[in-house]
C-alpha cells in the first residue's frame, strides 16, 4: 500500500485520527504511519481541520485556520493538500 500511495502522490491525503477508524490492536503494525508523517513533514500542507470537540459540536477550520496546526488530535479529521513543487 505504501509503495502504491508514494508512486501516485496524491494531490490530497485525509486522515481520520479515530482509533475505531484504524482498528489498531495490540502488535499491530504501524509503518504506516512513520511514512504519513515523513510524506506530511516534507510534501503536504494542511488545508482543513475537522476537529469532532462532542457529540454536539464540531470546528471546521479551512485554509489559513487550518495550516501550521500541527500533526492531528483526538478525534480530528484532518485534509492534507500536496505542495506544488514537492518531488518526493
């Protein structure tokens, strides 16, 4: 999967940071997600921010709210865009 999602480079990547969402389990494997952070560190902007704060209330932070928050929260959504000139 990983070698499949690095050759397309995608312009947008969403990231569900809800542990039902990933099924983790105790032994997992989680390589998956030291190559999210490096592709997020070095080819991807953040361009939305669903933050799911209660049953009740949801932020959504767009654009310039959006970029510079840093990596993804308890039950966020998060919406990555590909910066233009990024090769890798």
């Amino acid at each position: 999967m990983i070698r499949l999602l690095g050759r397309t480079k995608q312009k947008y990547l969403i990231f569900f940071n809800m542990q039902s969402s990933w099924r983790i389990a105790r032994g997992s494997a989680n390589i998956v997600f030291g190559w999210f952070v490096n592709q997020l560190m070095n080819n991807y902007h953040t361009v939305g921010i669903i933050d799911i704060l209660s049953p009740e209330f949801t932020l959504y932070l767009w654009d310039r709210d959006a970029d510079g928050r840093g990596l993804p929260e308890q039950h966020d959504i998060y919406i990555y865009e590909r910066i233009a000139d990024s090769g890798g």
